[in-house]
C-alpha cells in the first residue's frame, strides 16, 4: 500500500476527529480564524493585566477577538478587566458572551454576581455621600466595590472626596497619589489632591496640583476656581498683615474679616486669620470683638498658645479678671519662661484684687479723676444723707452706709493713700481694711474717728464734733 492510499483511508478518521474537536467552546475551529494571532495576544494580554496594564489589555483582547470571534477565553478576561474598572455594562455583556460559548461555567456566573454587588455598591456609595453621610458612603466603597472592582477609578476617586469629606486630608493626599501614579493627567485627582494640600495649608504645593491640570485643561471649572480662590485668599491674608505691619489696624481687621469669609471651612488657615484680627482687635481696645476672634481661634486649636494669651488680654479689657487670670495662669504654666506672659499674669492678678475691694470713688459717687474739692463736697452730702441720726427708722443700714463714706473719705481725702489705692495698693496697708472691720467711726472697740465740717449739721447731730 502506497502513502497516497494510506491519507485516504486515515481521511475519514481525520474528518472525525476535527468535527469533534471543533464542537468544544474552547477551542477556535474556524475557517475565517487565525489561531496564531489570536493565541498570541491572548497571551499579551495576560501579561498586561499582571502588570495592570489594563488599557492594553483591553486592546490585545480586542484584536484577539476580531481574530477569532468564539475564542472563549478572550471573553472571560475582557469581562474580567471591564469588571474591575467599574466599567459594569460592558462587563455584563461580555460576561454573558462567554456564557453563550461556554453556558454553566461557575467562576464566571460568580464574577458576574460579584459586578452586578459592586455595581450597586457604588450607586449606594453616591447616594450616602451626596447626603453627607461619609462613613457609610466608605463602607460601601472599600468593603464592597474596590474589593470586586479594585481599579475602579470612579471608586477610588470617591475614597478621595470622602476622605476631604471627613477631614482627613493626609489619606486624601495619599489616596490621591496613588491614582496619579497610574495617571499622572488625571484631572480629578489633580483637583482633589490639591484640596489636600490646601486644606492642611500646603498652599505652594497646592497651587502646583491646580496649574498642573490647567495646563492640561485651561477651561477646567472647577480647578480654575480652586487656584483663583487660593490666590485671592493669599492676597487678602497678605494685605492684612502689610497693614498691621503699617499701623493701619482698622483696614487690617476688614482684610482678616474679607479673608475668613472666603472659605469658613480652611481651619489650618483660618486659625492664624482669627488670631491676627483677635491681636488687632485687643490693640484697638475693641474687648468683646477680640474675645469672640480668639475664642475662634482656640476652637480650632485649643493649644495655640498666643491665643489664650490674648484672650487673657481680651478679658482684661472686658474686666473679666476672673478669666483673664485663669487664661493667663494657663499660659503660664505652658510657657513658665515667659516673663512677658508672666507680666501679663500680674496685671490680670492685681486686676482680680482691686475689682474684689471696695470702689471708694463708686461709694462717694465721683469719677475717678475728681479734685479733692470735690471728693469733699461728695463727702459732705452723702454724710448728711446717711447720718444714723437722720436715718432712725433704718438705723443699721445708715450706719454701715455712714462708714463707708467714712473709709472712702479716709482714703481719697488723703493724697498719698489716694495715690496708693490707685496703684492698686492694699488697703489694709493702709489700716483700713475693706471699709469694715478696721473703720468704726461709731466706737465699740474699734479706731476712733472724729469728722470736721464747717458750719456743722444743720438740725445739730449729737456723737459727733464737726467743728
């Protein structure tokens, strides 16, 4: 038997064999496919999406496909990748495509429930964040979609925003950072990292994120809007300080207040805006504004130890001593080398003690710059109104009135002891005690004090000689 009439008997059995080999849905059997191409970038595409290299992947599959339309596992890897980029719709189709080829393969009906999971997950994610609950808005993101679909850029790109969202701003920045290692013109990740850096006052760094994506996207909205508003919150902090600097403290306060109203949200950046307005504020003695900037300012960092001392210098002008030596006293103890703080702190402590004393110029009715001439006519009347005799019904109360007229006479009739007390000297330095105890013009044990009016009572007083 020859070789020509070996082929033909062996040419049924190979006709079999192929008609059996072609039914598999693996394999690629048709006459219009080209199996070599096809076979090697599948192959391309394999080593692509180890890389993560996804986007080439895509392309090699796809020229897989238009070279062999039924090869099987070209669909399952496309679906795959598509998956994992969120890009759910194509997915879903190509999923179903191999189904068609390869009808009841497990992992693939399994992938298919996990897109259709992560496909809701991140509608889900988007409503939770558009209501401004962020942390379920993040459960949704990492625990369900970047686990079926980790290269998920509009997840990924979302964990940024909640992150802004929740005020973590270094996660964001790393977050972010990662995105654009896979690519570097992302306008969106450039946007976000740049808020970032913004919002932990990071602002040269900040403004290179914006004009990096301007220069990609000059009409972009939304980072012209960033980098301008930056820009003009510069300006504005900058002009407040040049007149501090200048003495123009009045123009000062409306830059920091024009600047604070840009944006109420850049804490970082707003602390030191309230400090500069609460210092400017105390310079121009305008107690109670400065009291509320330096509160502000505490409330972003309770630490801010130029703050509390202000705030103490607040309270001094609002005649809180009470709050301002305990302010004062704090600073202290967190800076006890600071003799500037610790001056302060004397201020504030004498202050406290003299507010707790009696106010011999409110007793007798005078301000505070009053000539002896009149001290003394206020003497007289008030003497005359709270005379014990002229006050029988009320006998008590007139006396404890008299001899606080009396001690405040004492004191302010008296040139040094008036000087004295304006210092803020002790009045029991001066044996008078408080008005009290020290005082009795009506004896009973205590210093014995004799008051002389020209011309005397009218109606004559006994008890006492005036003469």
């Amino acid at each position: 038997m020859d070789a020509i009439d070996s082929k033909r008997l062996l040419f049924p059995f190979i006709v079999f064999f192929a008609f059996i080999f072609c039914s598999q849905p693996y394999l690629v059997c048709s006459q219009d496919s080209e199996p070599g191409i096809a076979s090697d970038y599948l192959k391309k595409a394999s080593e692509s999406i180890k890389l993560r290299h996804y986007g080439q992947a895509l392309e090699d599959l796809d020229v897989a496909l238009e070279a062999d339309p039924i090869l099987s596992d070209a669909y399952l890897q496309r679906a795959s990748v598509l998956r994992q980029l969120c890009r759910f719709e194509e997915s879903e189709k190509t999923y179903k495509k191999f189904l068609e080829l390869k009808p009841g393969f497990s992992a693939a009906e399994k992938e298919l429930s996990q897109l259709l999971q992560a496909q809701s997950a991140l509608e889900t994610a988007g409503t939770f964040f558009d209501s401004g609950d962020f942390e379920k808005s993040m459960d949704y993101i990492v625990k369900v979609v970047l686990v079926f679909s980790p290269a998920c850029s509009k997840a990924k790109l979302l964990k940024v925003k909640l992150l802004l969202g929740m005020k973590d701003y270094s996660g964001a920045i790393a977050e972010s950072g990662f995105i654009l290692k896979e690519n570097e013109d992302n306008l969106e990740a450039l946007l976000l990292r740049g808020r970032g850096y913004y919002y932990l006052a990071d602002h040269d760094v900040a403004l290179r994120h914006y004009q990096k994506g301007l220069r990609l996207d000059p009409e972009h909205s939304e980072l012209k809007k960033a980098y301008f508003g930056l820009k003009n919150l510069l300006k504005k902090s900058k002009s407040a300080e040049e007149n501090v600097d200048k003495g123009k403290l009045r123009m000062a306060v409306e830059d920091f207040k024009a600047a604070l109203a840009l944006d109420p949200n850049h804490t970082a950046h707003n602390v030191h805006l309230h400090l500069g307005l609460c210092k400017v504020l105390v310079k121009l003695g305008r107690g109670i504004d400065a009291l509320s900037s330096c509160t502000d300012a505490l409330s972003i960092d309770e630490e801010l130890l130029e703050a509390l001392v202000q705030r103490g210098e607040a309270k001094l002008l609002v005649e809180d001593w009470e709050g301002a030596v305990a302010d004062l006293k704090a600073a202290a103890q967190k800076s006890p080398q600071d003799m500037n703080i610790r001056e302060a702190l004397m201020r504030a402590e004498k202050s406290l003690k003299m507010s707790q004393r009696k106010d011999w110029y409110k007793i007798l009715g005078i301000h505070k710059a009053a000539s002896i001439a009149e001290i003394k006519r206020a003497y007289k009347k008030l003497a005359l109104q709270w005379h014990p005799d002229k006050n029988v019904g009320n006998r008590e109360e007139a006396e404890a009135k008299f001899r606080e007229i009396a001690a405040a006479y004492e004191v302010l009739g008296d040139d040094e002891k008036r000087v004295r007390y304006d210092r803020g000297e002790d009045t029991e330095d001066m044996g008078m005690g408080t008005g009290g105890g020290g005082f009795n013009p009506f004896g009973g044990g205590g210093q014995q004090f004799t008051f002389h009016f020209e011309g005397g009572f009218p109606g004559g007083f006994g008890g006492f000689h005036y003469g």
